[in-house]
C-alpha cells in the first residue's frame, strides 16, 4: 500500500488564498461593470423609445 506525503502544500495555501481573493475581485468588477452598462442601455433604450 502507497503512502502519500503532504510536503509544501500548507506554504502553498496562502498563494492559493491571494490567487482566489484576485480572480474572485476581477468577477466582481466585471459584474458590477456589466450591471452598470445593461443598466445604461436600458436607459437609452427607453430614452429614445418615449
């Protein structure tokens, strides 16, 4: 029977922490990006629809 060594990965976490705190930041962004220009289209369509 294999035995599997943990080595390095609890140094590993906190990169891996960084890394879900930046891409979970840039979802964020884009989301909040894409809310404020469905919401500027909205406008103008009614805008021009009367």
């Amino acid at each position: 029977m294999a035995t599997h060594k943990k080595t390095g990965s609890a140094a590993a976490l906190p990169a891996q922490s960084d890394l879900f705190a930046t891409v979970s930041g840039l979802i964020e962004e884009a989301r909040r990006a894409l809310a404020q220009q469905a919401n500027s289209a909205t406008v103008f369509l009614f805008w021009r629809i009367g």
